[in-house]
DNA sequence: GGCAATTTAATTGTATACAATACTCTTCGA
DNA sequence: TCGAAGAGTATTGTATACAATTAAATTGCC
C-alpha cells in the first residue's frame, strides 16, 4: 500500500450534503405537520399536482424512486385521502394514481406553506440556482462515474 | 387564500440535495462493495479511524445520528469483524466503540479507494470548498428556523 | 396467431432514520 | 444516604430506500 491520506469526515462533501438533506427533511416535514405528509410523500404530491394522473414507473422517473419505495408510500397517501390508485384500462400492468378532491382543495395551503418555508431559509433566488447548478454537475459525474468504476478498480495501484 | 405561486419540484433545493446524497450513497456504497460496508458504515469507520474509541453518545454526535440507528448498525460492524462494543467499567451505562486489528489494518485499502473516487469526481479542492461552506451556511439557517417554526406560523396571512 | 422478450407493479429481505419509550446507571440535592 | 432527576443505550413502531425476485400484461417477431 502507497503512502494514503487520511480521510477526515468533515472534510467530505458526501457527508455534508447527506447532513444537509437530512435537516432539509426534518424542516419541511415539521412545517407540513398539520397536513400529515412526511418529506417523500410531499414530494410525490409535488410531482402530482403538477401533472397527476401518472403511473407509478412515471411518478418513480420524476421522483428517482422504484416500486419498492413508491408502492407502499402511495398506498399510505391513499389511505390518507390525498390519492386513489387505478389500474388502467388500457395497459392492465400499469397502475393510475389521480390526486383526489381533498388534494387539489390543499394544494395552494401546501403551497403557501412551503413559500413561508423558503423565506424562512433566506436564500435569494440567485443563490439557489447557482447552488443547485452547481449540484447537477456534482450529480451528473455521479452518474458518469458509477458506470466506469470498474475501470478504475483496475488502476488501482498508481 | 391569497394568491399563491406553485411549486415545482425541479426548483426545490431540497429535492436537489435529496437526490445528490443518493448518488453519493449509491457511488461511495458501490465503491466500497469489495470491504463489504454500506455508506452509513463507511462514514462510522471514518469517525472511529479518527478517534477510536468513543461511546455510541459520542459517535452519535459526529454523524448526527442516534442510538435508534447507531446500535442496530453498530451490531451488524460488530458481526462484521469491524468493531468491538464493550459496556465502560467506569460508567456502566456507556457502551465503547472499539476498533478490531482487522479494522485497521484495512484503514489505508479504504482510505485509498475513497482518494481514487474523489478523483473521479474531478473537483477541485476550491470548488469543494466553497460547495460545503454554502451547505453549512444552508444547514445552519435550517437549524436556526427550525426552532423558530411555530412563529412563523403566527405570520401565516402576510 | 403463438410464444419469447420486455415492461410494469408488487413483494421480499435488508438496512437505514427517527420519534417515543423503557431500562439501567449515575449524579445531585435535601 | 436516599430518592428524584438526568444521562446513556436499547427497544419498538413507522416510514423510507433499494436490490432482487415474482407475477401479470403487452409487444415483437416468426
């Protein structure tokens, strides 16, 4: 083994933003505490008002999220009142989710508390683009990378 | 109601921090496959190569996690190989985390696989730089509003 | 038309997260 | 020193995540 730094947690960037989401999670999951929605469940709500109905495979694109996670939660949100599940007609393998009334009665409250929510935070608008353009580089190198590490695994020794 | 602007996920920099820390953990956890760790694991190795041992309180703290998740996670390094937990004689309520031989031994082999992927990320010190000093500025804010929430609530009709 | 390959959801199993609670041990004040 | 308050860990219950598998439906291809 060549001469290897250490690697010291709070000098990851991995951590930092893991840190960070987990608290963005709590926030938003305590504001929207009177409406009953965890943090996943809003976001699918997001994606749902903005284009509802979708299909499950549909919803988990926008979401990055499978079945294994978007079944059970969609079940809860049904079961909660915000959606119904409907197998369609014309393709029996896919499965429909409608916002009910009760959703599109609450939109604009979720709305309006998630616009408090933002200015809570303080960012200007400038602020938030720049970061999260910066993220999307971050992220898509993620993604160019996760398919040549294995490549890499062989430059192990340098 | 008043008027109210919609709210689209792809504007979200929750959503865009949310979505980072899953490639992180998908990239970190694929990358360190061959030791067998997860990405939770992995940033608790981090913390006891630093400052082995520490009882679950204080390890809890650096990871901002809490005993809920550390003992089960702590169980599964332990059936690993990767630490010991031994009860403090000096206050028998604290459980010490120890470092195994082998935990050791293998600190450089994961050390160097973790300066390997943050080549591949291809970003400079700077850029990682200024990216975690604008999340701790996020994080913070969000600790900061997070307590004066129920406030916030008072001011619902502006 | 008939069947293999594909697509879509659901299911299973493992591993986080975290609130709330329980339990044990320690500390601290009367 | 005795008991209440507090600290540290474990447990319980709920909700994600995701890999891997299953099952049903559709599409393609002959």
């Amino acid at each position: 083994m060549p001469k290897v730094s250490p690697v010291l947690l709070d000098e990851q960037l991995c951590f930092s933003i893991y840190s960070a989401s987990k608290k963005f999670n709590h926030f938003y999951q305590s504001a929207l505490a009177p409406f009953g929605l965890t943090y996943p469940q809003y976001i699918a709500m997001l994606v749902l008002w903005e284009d509802a109905p979708l299909t499950v495979h549909q919803l988990g694109e926008r979401l990055e999220l499978d079945s294994g996670t978007l079944t059970p939660l969609l079940k809860r949100l049904e079961k909660q009142g915000w959606v119904t599940r409907v197998r369609s007609r014309t393709d029996e393998r896919q499965v429909l989710i409608h916002l009910t009334e009760t959703a599109e009665a609450k939109r604009d409250e979720v709305y309006s508390r998630i616009g408090q929510c933002q200015t809570l935070l303080g960012m200007t608008d400038n602020e938030i683009d720049s970061m999260m353009t910066e993220l999307v580089t971050v992220k898509d190198q993620l993604d160019t990378v996760s398919h040549q590490r294995l490549i890499a695994k062989e430059v192990d020794q340098d």
